[in-house]
C-alpha cells in the first residue's frame, strides 16, 4: 500500500556541501548546501540564491566546495543557520582554519577532508530556481581519507548526509554493492 505525500523534493540522500568564499573585506565566509551535485566530469551545479556566498562568488568569480564530514557536524550545521550578511565573524566562531586555494581566489577549510576548487562558469536561471554552475580545476584531500593508492576511500571520509525528511544528519553507511558489478546477476 502506498501514500500520497504531495509534492516536495523528495530526493534522498542529500549531500552536506561546504560552500566557501571571500567576503568583500577578505573575510571567509561558508554556508552549508544541500542542493548541489555533480553535472560533469568537471563541472557542479549549486541551487543557491540570495546568499552572501551568491555575491561574493559573483565578485570572485571562485568558490570551493567541501564534504562535510561526522567530526564536524556542529560546524556544518552552523554554517546553514547562521548568515554571513549577519554575523560577520560567522567563520572565526567555529574554530576552523582555512587556507588560501593554489588554484582559485576562495578558501579551502583545511578541517573538511575533501575539497572541490572552482572557477565560476554561469548562472542558470529557471522557474525560480538559480543554479550557480562551477569548473573544478582541482580536488584536494586530507592524506587520511586515501586508500593505499592515493584514491579518495569513501568510508574514510566519514561524510554526513543531509535528511530532509526529518530535519537530520547522517554518516554514510555500509558498502550495499558494486557499481557496474551488482546488476550484471541481471544480464
């Protein structure tokens, strides 16, 4: 048996996606978001509007977008609920460090443990949403997060998922199969 809910995103998992910039005055200035995903081999889309980060990254033309992680789910957590048009010293309150990107004018926080370094490529525009697209021009990781070949391990990265059903978060869990392996039982 089943139940109508009416319409939300229903979209689940979401991820939990630290989105950092420069402020006008220099400042590091980071909003957690959950609408954003991958839209190429090197490309993310971020549906983020009306933020402080939208205008420093329209200023910047740069942005980095880390995985939020277990160890630092309070953080993550504050920079969703706290605005940086707001609380000028939103950064500074959580204790995290940031560096300056090698690769683009935005900040990469040394504490989460994967990082995308973007460049800005446009803005799209559809139905109320906007959707802020970016080039990756380089992803950085904390040594700890790789496996014995250098490669990012999922399980070691420890990300939190966001629920917006229930208004929490959540470790990524257990292996459930192999891509492009479990189905061929299929064929």
């Amino acid at each position: 048996m089943r139940k109508d809910l009416g319409v939300f995103p229903g979209v689940f998992p979401m991820p939990v996606l630290m989105i950092a910039t420069y402020g006008e005055d220099g400042s590091v200035d980071v909003m957690n978001a959950a609408w954003g995903t991958a839209c190429g081999m090197d490309k993310v889309a971020l549906c983020i509007y009306g933020h402080e980060t939208n205008k420093n990254i329209d200023r910047t033309k740069a942005f980095t977008v880390a995985i939020a992680d277990a160890a630092h789910v309070a953080e993550a957590d504050y920079f969703g609920i706290v605005s940086g048009g707001k609380v000028k010293d939103k950064f500074a309150r959580t204790g995290l460090t940031a560096t300056r990107s090698k690769w683009v004018n935005a900040p990469v926080i040394e504490e989460f443990p994967l990082t995308m370094e973007c460049e800005y490529v446009e803005t799209v525009n559809t139905e109320g949403v906007q959707c802020v697209v970016g080039r990756i021009v380089n992803v950085t990781a904390r040594e700890e997060v790789l496996n014995d070949r250098g490669k990012v391990d999922a399980a070691k990265l420890d990300a939190i998922l966001f629920d917006q059903f229930g208004r929490k978060y959540y470790k990524v869990g257990d292996e459930a199969g192999g891509a492009w392996k479990a189905g061929k039982k299929l064929m």
